[in-house]
C-alpha cells in the first residue's frame, strides 16, 4: 500500500484509510519475528554489585577512595606481624620471574642456523650477540626477543622462533626464580605502606577505603574459600582514637546492606599487627537472613608495628569479606558458584533462551520466495481439510523471471490434503521442545506445554513452506524443470525444516530433556516450469 496515496484517501475518507493502514505492515523475516528476537539487557556480576555497593556506602559515611600495593615485600610482613610473620607467610603467594641466562653463539651454533637457510656474516653475528646481550641486561624485552633476532639476522619472523626453539634451548628451559615479593595477602599490608606515606600530609582525621582483591595461599578451594578474594577495608587516622569508633563505622556501614541488630566480640585469632584485645569480630542480625552471621572485623593497628612505619597516631582499621557479603545478600551457598558461575554454576537455560534457538532452517532469500511461501501456507489453510484426492493451485504465473506453477496434492484416496499434525506449534517447556496439537490436546506433556510453556509461533507447515519455497528458488535459479517436497511424518525438527543452535542442542541433551515433534504431516508440494 502507497502510504501517500493512503494519506491522500485519509482526507476523503478517513474510516476507510484507517482500516487499510493495516496493509502497510510488512511480515518480518523468520529470525526477525518473536519470540527469536529478544532484547536482552546485560547481567552485572552479583559480586561486583556489591562492590559498588560498599564503596557507595563507605563514601556515604565521608571515607575517601585509596588503592594499596598489591607487590608486598617479605620484610612488610615481619614489620606488621612481627613473631608470627612466619605463619603469614606460608600462606602467601611469592612471585616469581624467570632468569635472564648467558646465550654464547659459538661455531657450533651458528653452523645449525646456516644448515635451516640462513646466510651469516660477521655482522648479523654480532648483531645476534648485541641482542642476547640487551635481553640479559633487561633491555630487550621477552616479548620483543622473537623480533629482534629476526631483524638482526635479516629473516621472517617466522624463522627467527623457530631458530630461538630449535638453536637455543636453553632460553625454554629456563626454570623461575622466586623473589621476595609477596601478593598482598592482607590489605593492612597495604595500609602500613599507603599511611607511611600519608600520615603527616593531610588533616586529621584522615578516612580512607580500599576495595581490592588479596590473594591467600590456601590449602583447597572449597564453598567458602578461594585462593583470590575482595577486601572492603578501611582506616582512621587521628591523634586519638577508641575502639567505639570501630563499632560505630560497622554500624553504619552495614545498615546500609539491611542490618539492623550488631553484636561484638572479641575476636580469638589475635593478629599481632593490632593492640592486644582490640581485634574484635562484628556480627549483624539481618531481617531476611533471620539469623545472625559474621560480617566484618576491627581493631586498633599496634603503635609496635606503626612505630617502624614512622606513624605515631592511633589507627582503626575496619575489614569486610566483600565475598562474604555478596553470598549473604543473594542467598548464595557456595563461593566458587557465586564468583565462577561458567565453571563450578549449574548450566541453565530458561525456555525463554530457548525460544531463540529454534529457527526455520531453509528459508527463502527473495521477497517474491517470502510471499510464495505464504500463498504455499494459504492454500493448505483453505484446502487441509479437502478430503483426498484432491489438488489445488497455491501459485501460478511470473516468479524470479520464469513462469511457474505451485500446486497442493494428496493423491491417495481416503485421507485428506493435510494430516492430522501438519498445524501443531512447537512448544518450550521446561527444557523439552514439544509440538503441541491446535485443538483436542489430550496428551499431557503437550497439556502442560500448553498452559505452561512458550510458544514459538512455528507450526510444522510454517517450517515446511519455508522449505518448499526456499527449494522453489533453488529450481529456478538453477533452470531445473520441477521440484516435489513430500514429508509424510515428522520424527524430528529437521523433517519439518528447524533447526536448533548447537548450545540449545548441548542443553537438552546434557540435562535428558525432550524434543518431540512426531505426527502425520502427509504434506505433498510440486512446481512445475512452465514452457
């Protein structure tokens, strides 16, 4: 319909221009029709949510943001925790880097690289000894060693690997050498460095917070431990300080997550980087929880362990598991599912993701395929019933060029144009992929599909069509004379031309869900060329 001459009409006739608005509507592609499209937003992360959320929270109560080293050297840690450095220790992760070796070039060697086709000379020689001496002094990087061996013997990089693999092995034989760098195992190993640095610059009281991860040696992964997790910690710096501060500032913070009850309690591990009998252990009662769960810790930092970092104040440090929040406000029972849902999470798919999945296989690329495709549906929509024999035209005349004739059959006697199937809809229902019948459902997984399920918007003719159409142009195309497409009974999507994306497939098979789609279609489509 010509929207202009459709605005024209309007003028003299509005009812009827209004009713004939509905002719410049377009039947979008298959993919294009729901439910295939589905506008999805994107997921955050539960863990980083409440990443924000603790840092909205800590800003809200004045504390400014800091980042702390995460490189810790060995000796912090037998400043901070004095004796008991040792045991810290043993459950940090010491970093490691491989050594910078002596590469000679000697004759023997330089005859294997002539042997795999290169030509040396003095000068590419030297060149060669110029750049393992720059990697052994630092000033040639690992990532560039490929590249510059290539460019000082004058060959692709290609060849320049290969000669590093299969000349110099001793370069991939290299073994790391541990350093005494630690990852920050704690973020008060942070805080010592970070205040060191700070706590004659700025005015008093000096509020600060740091959400990042820490990283802890531990024996195994399991539910409620990870070798990597997120510290929501704090610091105050003043002249003076008690430890009601540290009761105060976990109050606060923590009503801001929904708690609303706070008991302390001193805790027992009694780090030694705090004064004796401050470390204490916060618990909060949570309305929805129902119960009361350990939240965070505090405690006042040692003037022992502050005196070496040249800081005379009094500090109040305050911790929260940022892991340990998160399983508390999603009701999450394990971490590893919580951080790493792809790895140790349970595969799910909603019916819904599922619906996208299913598509028409063969589908025709032109318009005039399209519009054959619905006449093709039309006719067995008007003739389905007609009992057999019986043949009826669904197109005749011009299509891509050439004249053809589309003809609906069913040339055994006693039956009908269609079978009793040919109108199911396919149907998502909890994981299985069910044709549901248009009238008289009787079975109860289609039932249930029914009531419960989401439609496709596919019945088995739509998928058929498609197919006959698609093949139609096929003919044309290629000069063929005639095409038949007969499809009795369905036993599977590929019979009524669907097809399901491999993830979809991964699915259903790997949690034993169901695709049924069986039924009589007796479905017969036949184009002839016309002369």
């Amino acid at each position: 319909m010509d929207k202009k001459k459709l605005v024209k009409l309007a003028k003299k006739d509005f009812e009827k221009a209004w009713t004939m608005t509905s002719q410049t509507l377009h039947k979008p592609h298959h993919d294009d029709e729901y439910p295939r499209i589905h506008l999805k937003t994107g997921k955050s992360h539960m863990l980083y949510d409440t990443v924000a959320q603790l840092r909205q929270a800590y800003m809200n109560l004045g504390f400014d943001e800091a980042v702390n080293p995460v490189f810790i050297e060995e000796e912090h840690i037998y400043k901070q925790f004095g004796p008991e450095a040792p045991a810290v220790l043993d459950r940090c992760f010491y970093t490691a880097g491989l050594p910078r070796p002596d590469i000679g070039i000697g004759m023997d060697k330089i005859e294997k690289i002539e042997k795999m086709g290169v030509d040396l000379d003095d000068a590419r020689i030297d060149g060669l000894k110029e750049v393992f001496r720059g990697y052994k002094k630092g000033d040639v990087s690992g990532d560039d060693l490929v590249l510059e061996v290539s460019q000082a013997l004058n060959v692709k990089n290609n060849m320049g690997l290969r000669i590093l693999e299969k000349i110099f092995p001793e370069i991939r034989e290299l073994t790391p050498i541990a350093h005494k760098t630690t990852l920050r195992s704690h973020m008060t190993s942070g805080w010592f460095i970070t205040l060191q640095n700070i706590h004659n610059k700025r005015q008093l009281p000096i509020k600060l917070f740091s959400i990042d991860r820490c990283f802890r040696r531990e024996q195994r992964e399991d539910a409620s431990h990870l070798t990597t997790y997120h510290s929501a910690s704090c610091v105050i710096v003043d002249d003076e300080i008690s430890l009601d501060m540290g009761k105060a500032v976990s109050e606060s913070l923590l009503e801001y997550f929904g708690f609303e009850k706070f008991k302390f309690t001193p805790d027992e591990k009694k780090s030694k980087y705090y004064i004796a009998g401050t470390q204490t252990e916060v618990y909060g009662y949570h309305p929805k929880l129902k119960e009361w769960v350990e939240v965070a810790t505090f405690g006042m930092y040692s003037p022992i362990a502050l005196a070496k970092y040249g800081i005379d104040k009094d500090v109040m440090n305050l911790g929260v598991g940022v892991e340990r929040i998160a399983m508390l406000l999603y009701n999450q029972t394990d971490v590893r599912e919580m951080v790493y849902p792809q790895t140790y999470g349970k595969w799910k798919l909603s019916d819904r993701d599922l619906a996208t999945m299913l598509r028409i296989n063969y589908y025709p690329a032109t318009h005039e395929g399209q519009h054959l495709m619905n006449d093709i549906v039309t006719a067995f929509k008007e003739h389905g019933d007609t009992p057999s024999p019986c043949e009826f035209t669904a197109f005749e005349g011009e299509f891509l060029g050439k004249d053809i004739e589309v003809k609906v059959v069913e040339p055994e006697k006693g039956t009908k144009l269609l079978g009793p199937a040919a109108w199911n809809t396919v149907y998502i229902n909890q994981g299985d992929i069910i044709g549901v019948p248009t009238k008289d459902v009787t079975d109860e997984n289609a039932l249930n599909a029914l009531e419960n399920g989401i439609s496709t918007q596919i019945t088995y003719m739509d998928g058929i069509c498609a197919d006959a159409a698609y093949k139609i142009e096929e003919m044309v195309v290629s000069g063929a004379g005639e095409v038949t497409l007969r499809v009795p009974i369905s036993r599977s999507i590929s019979d009524i031309n669907l097809r399901l994306e491999d993830v979809a497939l991964n699915y259903i098979t790997s949690k034993n869900k169901a695709i049924d789609v069986r039924g009589p279609v007796f479905c017969t489509i036949t184009c002839t060329l016309k002369e």
